[in-house]
C-alpha cells in the first residue's frame, strides 16, 4: 500500500507539470520553440552517439578478450 501511496502521488504531480510546461510551450513564440527544439535534438543526438560509441568501445574489448 505505501508504494502505491508514492506511485500515485509521484503521477499527478508529473500530470501538472506536464500541463504546465505546455502552457508556457504555447505560449513562445515559433522561433523560440524552434530554437529551444533544435538545441533539445543536438543534445540528445549527443548523448545518443557517445552512448553509441561506448557500446562499440566496450564490444572491442569484449572482442579481444575472446
């Protein structure tokens, strides 16, 4: 019962954010949603290729050892 208590709790307080953060979305104007977008894609595609590049770093040495 007290997890499902914390779980709960933890998903309406994500609802308001979420509603909230729309809001203020909507509320710039085109060419600040598109510059705040394209710096969120540029640091995710960041993050996707170092995470890329640890994985094939990793099977190297995986690789060796075999």
């Amino acid at each position: 019962m007290f997890f499902k208590f914390i779980f709960k709790r933890k998903k309406k307080n994500l609802q308001k954010k979420f509603k909230f953060e729309i809001n203020n979305w909507m509320d710039l104007t085109k060419e600040e949603r598109f510059e705040i977008d394209s710096k969120e894609k540029d640091e995710s595609m960041r993050k996707k290729k170092a995470l890329l590049k640890s994985i094939r770093d990793e099977y190297i040495k995986i690789k060796k050892k075999i």
